[in-house]
C-alpha cells in the first residue's frame, strides 16, 4: 500500500509483515505476536487492520482463503464458527470481531 510518488522507502505506508513471521505463530494460542485471522472481505477485518495500521501496531494477518487449516483453528476456536476477525495475542487473550472501541480498550 503506497501513496503517491515513491523513491526508495518514504512512500511505504504499511508493510505486510506476514512474510517476515515466524512459522509458530501460526494456528496457536501462544502466539509471539499478535495474529489476525480474517478474510478479504470483512468488514470488521477490514476496521481492525485499520485499528493496527492507525496505532502502528505490528500483526500478523492469516487470511481464511484458500487455507483449510486456519478455517479448521478459527472454527474450533469460535465453536464451529468462522468468525472473523479472531485475534489472538501473545497474553493468550483472544478477540472475536471487535470494535474500535474493543481494541483500543485492549491496548490501553
């Protein structure tokens, strides 16, 4: 995601840092940092990958799409339901399609 004209770095707004992750943070619930699991087009993923990107808040986003095994941990997690976003952070605490307002409580 880029804004206007780029030379080098400075127009980088956000990086997708789930290139950079750690294998085993993937389908835990200890997770090292925090996870997001959500797909393309949720809106309430959408307003929490808004909520990370506003606060500069590093995640790790696992979308559902094509990767039965995050469908399957979602769904036992949420009592077999996919429900997204389903965040799960390094305290072991676990977010199910919160608000602004939710996460900012989190973070407070």
């Amino acid at each position: 995601m880029f804004q206007g004209k780029i030379s080098g770095l400075e127009g980088l707004k956000h990086i997708n840092i789930s290139y950079k992750a750690s294998m085993n943070d993937k389908y835990t619930l200890n997770p090292s940092q925090i996870v997001m699991y959500a797909t393309e087009y949720c809106s309430d993923c959408m307003r929490a990958k808004k909520f990370f990107e506003a606060n500069n808040i590093p995640y790790l986003r696992i979308g559902l799409e094509g990767d039965h095994k995050a469908v399957e941990f979602v769904m036992q997690i949420n009592n077999g339901y996919q429900s997204v976003p389903t965040i799960i952070f390094p305290d072991g605490s676990i977010l199910v399609e919160p608000g602004w307002e939710e996460l900012k409580q989190k973070f407070n």
